[in-house]
C-alpha cells in the first residue's frame, strides 16, 4: 500500500493528528531555517553525534507519521525485530554511524523524524525566570562559541526569534492529547506507533491478507 492507503486505514481522527503532526514538523522545519539563517548556526555536514545519544525520548504522536511510512513501505517488521535485539533504551534504531568516523552517521528515517530531532541545537527553553536560553549540542558549542554567545545575548535582548521546546511539547499535545503527553525512549515511541498503526491495518476491510498482523 500507499502512504496514503495506509493513513486512510486509520479512524478519520487519527488520519487528522498523523495529517497536523506532518503539517507541524514541516512548521519546525521553517522555523529553524530561518534560526539559523538569522544566528549563523549549523551542523557540522555530516554530523551525527546527538543521534549517538541512548537517551533521547519522543512521544508515540511524533512518531505516527514514520509508523505509517514503515507499514507502507512494509519495512516495519523488521525495525521492530532491530529493536527487539537491541535495547530498547538505547541509540536510535534509525541511526546508521559511519563505520570509519566516530560521531558521524546518518538518519535512515529523515524524512519522518520527529521533533526534538529538527529542534536540538536550534531551539531554546525558558529558565525560571522567563528568560529564553539557547539550547545546542556540544558540538556547535566548541566549534561555533562566538556564535552561540551573540545569540544568547540577541535573545536576551529579544532581537532574534527561536524556536522553544515548551511550545512544541504544547502543540503536540494539543494535537494529540492520548499520545502527546508522554515521552518514551525513541525506540519504544516507534515500536507503540507501529503497533496502533497495525491494530487499524490488520482490521480495515481494504488491506489484504500480507499486510495483515499475524
């Protein structure tokens, strides 16, 4: 099937949140685009040094999107047996490092990846005292210190716009208040999705026999 065969298995109210969850990562593309035209800041080329992180969590909303591209693709069965061998709670599943350089790699599910994906090293938090503090990786801390100052100090000065953490876990929310809320090591909140996903493709009349569960 289709990714749009796929997504119309699902009730019309899930079909909605996989729709607003895709409008509202492209959103996060622009605006930290636009950050980073705007501070200077970037990825090294290449880099894959915070998808080397075994703690990074998601919620099982951000994730619809990639489960129903994995159904599709019919590829879901075996990133769900990737993810039963290893530990569930460890490096990102989708991460393929290079396998000469440490701390390089690359996203085998770009595309789909959610949220704190497209916002680390782009985006800021509030601190206790209201004020908007730049939140980036080590990695562009040593390579681009001068950078990351001037743009703490714009922000302290309200003179450049970035992207928060607060208003994205929000807008998830609000999107999807049964999956939006709670966060999951990354490779759990992949396999959840892929297993709601399933329950409406084993169940919908359209699908055929080999895109049922067994």
């Amino acid at each position: 099937m289709s990714f749009d065969e796929t997504l119309h298995c699902l009730s019309a109210s899930d079909q909605k949140i996989v729709g607003d969850i895709m409008n509202l990562l492209t959103g996060i593309d622009r605006q930290t685009e636009e950050f980073s035209k705007q501070s200077g800041l970037k990825c090294k080329t290449g880099c894959g040094a915070c998808c080397e992180n075994p703690e990074i969590e998601t919620t099982v909303a951000e994730v619809l999107p990639l489960a129903v591209h994995l159904w599709a693709q019919r590829s879901g069965e075996g990133v769900l047996d990737a993810i039963q061998s290893n530990d569930a709670q460890g490096v990102c599943v989708f991460y393929q490092p290079d396998p000469i350089v440490k701390g390089k790699g690359r996203c085998k599910a770009y595309d789909y990846r959610p949220g704190l994906c497209r916002l680390f090293g782009f985006a800021a938090h509030q601190n206790k005292y209201g004020q908007q503090e730049l939140l980036t990786c080590k990695v562009i801390k040593d390579s681009q210190s001068e950078a990351c100052q001037r743009v703490q100090e714009q922000l302290q000065q309200g003179e450049i716009t970035v992207p928060l953490f607060s208003a994205h876990s929000f807008a998830v929310a609000n999107i999807d208040p049964v999956n939006g809320h709670k966060l999951f090591p990354i490779n759990k909140a992949v396999s959840l999705a892929f297993e709601k996903i399933g329950f409406y493709i084993g169940h919908s009349p359209s699908s055929s026999d080999t895109d049922r569960i067994k």
